[in-house]
C-alpha cells in the first residue's frame, strides 16, 4: 500500500513538471511572435528597420519601437522614388539605384493620384511624358499636374518689356530694343477695372510733365511715374487737389522789378523776398534769377568763304579763289555769343561752378633751381717756376691743406738761379754799379724774392736750393707735382684760393633764361646746415647753352665770413626774377591748355558762359599771366570748365553746321 502511493505521488509529480515545462515553453513563442510584427527603427533613419532591439549601427542611437508598422503594415507598401523596382511590403533601400524606399498608401478608399507631365522652366518645348531636361535650353524639367477639365481656366498672359520698348509679345525673349529680358503679365480682362494714365514728371519740379520716361532736361533726374488726376472721378480730383493746394503755403506775391526773391530749390512753390530756410524742408532758399530771354531772330551781317575768310561780301555767291559757296555770318545779337553755353542756377549748384576776378597787379616770379659751391676764382693764385729745374722739397701734401702768406710751398734746383747768384755776387765784389744793379733785376725777374736778394747780398753765399713762398692766405686747391719732379716755366705747380668769398654755379632751364638779370637777389640753402639761408647776387649770366642739358649757367656769389661753405657742396636756389610792373593773371586752374591754343572759359553773367583763347605769359606759383584774350575785371570758371568748355566748343560748331546748311539750302 505504502509502495502504491509511492508511485502515484511520483507520477503525479512527474505530470506537473512536464505541464509547467510546456507552459514555459510555449511562452517564448508567443513573445517571438509578437517580435517579428514588431520594428525597432533608427530616429534619424540612417539604417533600415529591424526586428530586434538594439543601437543603430551607422550613428550609434537606440532604436526605437515602430508602433505604426502593424498597422501601416496592412494598408502601405514601399516604393524606388525613381520607379527602380516594383513596390515593396518592407522598408528599406532601392536594390537598383540604394535610395531610401517612400511610404505610399494603399487603401482602397485613398484619394486616386491626379495625373502629372513634366514641363520645361522656360517654356521652350511641349510637356513631357517622363523627366528629363529640356531639349533646347537644357534645364530640368518640372513635374506639374494636368489641367482638370472642371478646373477654372487659366488667364492668358502675353510677355512684356519693363521699360515698355515694344509691343507685348506672345513667347518670352529678350526686347528688341533695350535688350531686357520680357517679363510675363496678364493680359488684361474686358470686365477688369481700367488702368490709370500717368505721365512722368521731374521730382525737382524743373519742366511740364512728360508722356514717356527719362531724364530731366534742366537737372538730369530720373523722370518719376505718377497718375494722371481725370477721368470719370475729375470732379473729386480737382476738388481733392484744391484742398491740397490749400494745404500747401501758397507762393509769394511777384516781387518789385529789381528787387531778389528767394525760393527753396526742392520746394519751387516756397517764394519769399529774403534769405531763410524753407518751412517744409529746412534747406537754405536760393536767389530766384530770371529765366533768360528767347534768342532774337539772327541777321546776316555779310557773306564769306570758309576757306579764305578775307573774302567778304554783301550778298551770297561764290569764293573767287576757290569756287566754293559763300556762307553767311550774322551780326551777334544781344545777350548771345557764338559758342555761348547758359547753366541754369541749379546745375551750377549740381556741378559745384566756381569763378575767379581776373587781377591786375605785380606778379611774383622766381626761379628754383640747384647749384655747387666752388673756389672764387678771384682769389685764385696760380704757381709757376720762371726756370728749368727739379723739385727737390715739397711741402705741401694734398689739396686742400691750409696754407698762410710767407709759407715756403717748395724748394727748387735751378742752374739757371745759381749762375744769376753767381753774377750778382762777382759784381758786388767788384763794385760796379751798373753791373750790380744789372745782376740784381736778373734775379727778380727770375723770381728770386727780395728778402733772398738782400740776404745774398749779406752773405755773398750762393744757394743751391731756392724756395718759393705763399703770397696770400688761403687753402691748396690744384697740386700738380711731386718732390723729385722737373718743372719749366709752363708747368702750373699749384694754385691756392680763398673761402671768404664763394661762388656757386646754378643751372636755369632754356625757357626760364629771359627771366634773369645780374643784380637780382638769391637765396640759397645748403643740406649741410639745415635752417641756415644765405643771400646773395646774380653776378654773371654764362652766354652759351649747354647743348646735352638746354641749360644755362649762372654765377652768384656769396659772402663766407665764417668758411662754412666748401667747394663742390650741394645748395638749393631760389633766383627771384620778378619786377614791379603789373601784369593780368589768373589762378593756374583756370587755364585749358591745348595742343595749338590755350582756353579758359569766361563767365558772362546770368548763367551764361563762352570758351576763349588766351595767351599765357609766365607762370608763378598758382598763378599765370595772361597775354591776351582777356580784360581786368573779367571772370573765368576755376571749376568745372572742362565740362563747359566742350559744350561751347560743341555749340559752336553745331552753329557753324546749322549756318552752312542754311547757306546752301537757300541758294538751291
């Protein structure tokens, strides 16, 4: 009995532990199933979905749980954005091109996909079918969707030019005219509302309206669109624009005649009879000056040839030297001059017009130029033996070495000088007069000094050697031998010079010599002593040019008390060579210098302005002299004349042609 229930326990026990393994055993595969209906997928979608939790394997994030998937699962499939492959159940990349698979809806109630071509930027060709690039311009074409039928229409457009060259045009392109790529616009609708006329006007109030854009032809603004006030609502306009017109300050009564008015130049409507600021814009009024009178009708004063204007005559016909057709000049008429340019004042303002007195006065002239100090040649002292002979001492070294007056220079070896010693110590010991005095001049005339004579005389001894003394003071400035050397008469041994005057020799240009004149007043400063100045005088103008430089040679001479100055120093002049006589001048500025001619450009009052030819004299400074052409009191443009000068010259022919035309046209 007991063994019994042995057993029975024991089978019962086996039975529970098989059930419980079973159960544990069919656990997994529940969970296993719910797995694979589960992806794990990457936050940033860098990898396909997995089926197991994990880190992703390109940027290293958990992935997350895609709780959608069994849903979407059911309704979705994946598809090759470029239609590589057939549609996938799975995400995933593209076998084909390894693009990243797109999530499409399957259901059956989803919205039916509208029909798309694919169409070309610009136009140039017919939708397509499928993408790709345009045949003709080869850009890529743009998917878009086909018309629906039950769609509302699409508004015609035609292609226009932004500045409005030419017509509107049924294809895009460039305009014909300016260049300017057309712009596209809707064509305007038979039931739309009417566009407003404009015109173009100045900002600066300067002309009458304009039908056409541009530039203004007083100032030269940009013309600026605004509407046209009419049409069905004038009455409101014009009612609109009286109030305005109340608003604004209303003008200033008119003037007396003489008396300046003031106006503001963005504001023409603010008038007022003094200098103020403009109430509405703060800007400084500026004198108001009358508009100029209309030209007079031109008469002909006589009739001349172009080419031999000596001839002249009272009526039209042809040149008796050349055969061509007379034209006519016409007497100047008031106010106006040929090649005569007007300005008004707020151009002169916009071009910065400024104007110079012609003046009448001394004009100061001077001369810049450099120069070398050198010895004064006055004070140069040249040395020559009157014998043959062989320097034997030497006591000078180089150039330069001072030397003082007495000091023997060298000593010399003559038998000339001892055969004069000779005599004259035979004739003093035979005590004849004449011969004495006959042997004594020999000796001076030889250049035996006097002292050497009277010395000979005491010691009736005859000297083998006889030296040669400094007659003045002063320093070595040429050596030409050596001890040992031998010397005649035309040997130039050495030669000394004094500092306590000096001489400096500048260089002048060849147009700049009519100036000079000795006597006139220099200044000079040298490098080596900067803030020292010294003043001298023009002593002597050299009379030839030199031909390599074209320069001419001046001598001046200054006073060296204290020797500062040294031969061959390096001296900065100033010549003035100036007079006291008056002169015309104008600033430099002013004059045009020309190829043949030089011009300035004259004011004439009013606005008015006329290119002249001058003559130019002299130039000092900023100043030149003017020759000819122009009057004291008279006043030319400093600035800007350049810009005036070509419109005169402009003007001026323009006429010359107009009048040669008109000539020929009236005689035929």
């Amino acid at each position: 009995m007991t063994i019994q229930k042995r057993i029975w326990a024991s089978a019962i026990a086996l039975i529970i532990l098989i059930t419980g393994f079973t159960v544990n055993a069919q656990q997994p595969k529940q969970s296993e199933q719910h797995a694979e209906h589960t992806h794990w997928v990457c936050p940033m979608e860098c990898q396909p979905a997995v089926h197991e939790k994990g880190d992703c394997e390109i940027c290293g994030m958990h992935l997350v749980e895609d709780k959608e998937f069994a849903k979407s699962e059911e309704h979705s499939h994946w598809v090759c954005p470029m239609d590589c492959q057939p549609a996938q159940h799975e995400k995933g990349d593209c076998q084909v091109c390894g693009m990243h698979l797109k999530e499409e809806k399957s259901a059956s109630n989803a919205e039916p996909k509208k029909e798309t071509h694919w169409v070309c930027p610009m136009g140039c060709q017919d939708p397509q079918a499928e993408p790709g690039r345009c045949d003709v311009c080869g850009m890529h074409l743009k998917e878009e969707a086909k018309s629906d039928a039950n769609a509302e229409p699409k508004k015609e457009t035609h292609w226009v030019c932004p500045m409005g060259c030419q017509d509107p045009q049924a294809e895009p392109g460039r305009c014909d005219v300016c260049g300017m790529h057309l712009k596209e616009e809707a064509k305007s609708d038979a039931n739309a509302e009417p566009k407003k006329a404009t015109h173009w006007v100045c900002p600066m109030g300067c002309q009458d309206p304009q039908a056409e854009p541009g530039r203004c032809d007083v100032c030269g603004m940009y013309l600026k669109e605004e509407p046209v006030e009419g049409g069905e609502h004038s009455g409101h306009n014009h009612q609109h624009q009286a109030e305005h017109k109340a608003e604004m300050p209303a003008p200033a009564p008119e003037a007396e005649k003489g008396s300046p008015q003031w106006v503001c130049p963005m504001h023409p409507q603010i008038v007022k009879d003094k200098q103020s600021g403009c109430p509405i814009c703060g800007m400084d009024l500026v004198e108001k000056k009358p508009k100029p009178a209309a030209p007079a009708e031109k008469v002909i004063d006589y009739w001349t040839c172009p080419m031999h204007p000596q001839i002249k005559k009272d009526s039209e016909g042809s040149c008796p030297i050349c055969g061509m057709d007379l034209v006519p000049e016409y007497k100047p008429t008031a106010g106006a001059e040929e090649g005569g340019v007007y300005i008004s004042p707020a151009v002169e303002n916009n071009l910065g017009v400024k104007t110079a007195e012609v003046e009448e006065s001394s004009l100061t002239q001077w001369v810049d130029t450099v120069g070398y100090v050198q010895f004064n040649e006055d004070t140069l002292n040249h040395i020559h033996t009157r014998v043959e002979g062989w320097i034997e001492v030497l006591n000078i070294d180089s150039v330069g070495d001072p030397v003082k007056a007495g000091q023997v220079l060298f000593e010399i070896f003559s038998p000339e000088l001892v055969n004069a010693q000779e005599e004259y110590v035979t004739a003093l010991e035979s005590g004849n007069k004449p011969l004495i005095s006959a042997s004594r001049q020999r000796l001076s005339l030889l250049g035996v000094s006097g002292s050497q004579i009277d010395a000979l005389r005491k010691t009736r001894k005859v000297q083998q050697r006889l030296a040669v003394m400094a007659d003045h003071t002063g320093y070595i400035s040429m050596l030409n031998v050596r001890e040992g050397m031998f010397v005649k008469p035309a040997t130039e041994i050495l030669a000394t010079g004094e500092l306590d005057t000096v001489w400096v020799i500048a260089e002048v240009f060849e147009r700049q010599a009519a100036w000079l004149k000795p006597g006139q007043s220099v200044t000079m400063k040298a490098d080596s002593y900067p803030g020292s100045e010294w003043r001298g005088l023009v002593e002597y103008i050299y009379p030839v040019l030199n031909p390599q430089s074209r320069t001419l040679e001046v001598r001046i001479q200054f006073e060296n008390p204290d020797e500062r100055l040294k031969p061959n120093m390096f001296a900065n002049i100033r010549i003035h060579a100036g007079d006291e006589s008056a002169r015309l001048h104008i600033p430099r500025s002013a004059l045009i210098r020309g190829g043949r001619y030089d011009r300035v450009v004259k004011s004439l009052g009013d606005g008015h302005y006329k290119s002249v030819l001058v003559t130019a004299g002299l130039e000092s400074g900023d100043r030149v002299e003017i020759l000819k052409g122009l009057s004291s009191g008279d006043k030319v443009v400093t600035s800007a004349q350049f810009m005036i000068d070509s419109e005169s010259n402009l003007d001026a022919e323009m006429e010359r042609m107009e009048t040669h035309d008109h000539s020929q046209s009236h005689q035929h």
